[in-house]
C-alpha cells in the first residue's frame, strides 16, 4: 500500500494517481478490471473525494481509465486508432485487430433540416430529409454515435438492412451515385452532451471525437451528411505517419 507523503512538494493527487498507473502499467490491474471506487480510494488513502476525482479524472483523460455512468471506472482497453489513409473502413480495421463490430440503430425518419443539415446536403431550410441515428458497437459495447441525414430522394434507395451489418457507409453502397463519390471531413474535439451522456455512457463535458462528413456523388450533389461522435477514451483518429 502506498504512503501519501503529505510533507512531500507532490500534490497528492499527483501521488496516488502515480500509484494507480502503477497498477495499470505493471499488469496487476488488466484491461476492462473495475478498480476501486471513489470511496473506497478516499477511505484507503485517507483522502478527500476532491482529491481522488482529480486523480482519476487525470487518468480518463489520458485514456487510461474509462468511467461508465452507473457500473464504475474500468481500466482502459488500447484506443483504436483509425487511418483514412488505409482504405480501410473502421469496421475492416475492427476486423482485422479480432475486435467484434456492430450496430445498432436507435431511430430513423423523415424530420426537418436545421440551417447546417441544409447547407450540407444543399436543400431548403425546413425541408424533409431523412435522419438515422445508430450506435456504433466493438465487442457490444458504444463506441460512437453516428447520425446521417440524406435527402428524400437518396433515402428512397436505401437498403434498411445493411444498416446492422459493415461499413458506415454499406447501407447506401449499391446507389448508383455512389459510383465516384468522394468524403470531405473535418474532425474537432468537443464535450459530451446529454445524448452522448446517454448513448455512450459518459459523464456530462467528457472528451468526445466528433467527424464529420460531407458524400457527394459522382453528380456533384451531396448524398449524405454525418455527424459521427466518438468516446474520446476509446478511438484516436491518425492522419498521415
């Protein structure tokens, strides 16, 4: 058991979070361990709930733990780390590393397109277009948040069960404008919301990776506008070596 020198220049935070990389890095707690609770660490310790949040927010933060609203704090498994540079879908790149993929989808249907779901996909403000929202699932548990929008004519074509199954991209693939299609994204790191609260089972403001994508087919009219969210914890996107 470690001793919290409280003479030391170290903010005690910093001790014991230093204590619990120790158990990280040395194996003795495993990928996906639940690890003590907040008051099992402050009674052991003889610290103060500020003082073990802090240290264990540290740790989330640099993606080594990994809170769940309701369950506890869990040791980070490796993030996964996507490259579009690998032609590869995330999906093939789960596949590859022998992680289980999946989908689920949480509501689909026409709704009115606010100012940047119009702007994006080139339609009139409050005009219908067609929203699916589906969770995206490694080894069944969320990862990210996918909300598409596509326009009533594209969303005609869809094929609803490829929704469940491959690449983000699967269920519109056969659309005959998808033939020299091209993706533009922009990739920012913002808060969590109450919805990525929800769906991801993150705590309120929690780092989430959001990508956005713009298809646009072979026409030059725009196919399908995404807004992915991703557990901040859990994925790391590269770009270039």
């Amino acid at each position: 058991m470690l001793n919290i020198d409280r003479k030391s220049p170290l903010p005690l935070h910093y001790q014991l979070k230093q204590h619990l990389l120790e158990k990280i890095e040395s194996g003795e707690w495993k990928q996906n361990d639940l690890i003590p609770s907040e008051q099992e660490l402050q009674d052991s310790f003889k610290l103060s709930r500020t003082t073990v949040r802090q240290a264990l927010s540290d740790l989330v933060y640099e993606g080594l733990l990994i809170r769940e609203r309701g369950r506890g704090t869990f040791v980070a498994p490796p993030k996964m780390t996507h490259s579009p540079e690998d032609r590869k879908s995330l999906t093939e790149f789960m596949l590859d590393q022998g992680i289980k993929p999946g989908w689920k989808v949480i509501e689909k249907g026409f709704v009115e397109a606010n100012k940047e779901v119009a702007e994006m996909l080139k339609v009139a403000y409050k005009s219908k277009v067609y929203r699916i929202r589906r969770v995206r699932l490694a080894e069944d548990k969320a990862i990210g948040v996918h909300t598409a929008f596509l326009t009533e004519s594209i969303a005609s074509q869809i094929n609803e069960a490829d929704l469940l199954e491959g690449g983000s991209l699967n269920y519109i693939s056969q659309i005959e404008q998808m033939m020299n299609s091209h993706a533009k994204r922009s990739i920012e790191a913002v808060a969590a919301s109450e919805l990525d609260v929800k769906l991801l089972h993150l705590s309120l403001g929690s780092p989430v990776l959001m990508i956005q994508r713009v298809v646009t087919g072979s026409n030059g009219k725009p196919i399908e506008f995404l807004q992915a969210r991703y557990r901040g914890d859990r994925f790391k996107y590269q770009i270039g070596d």
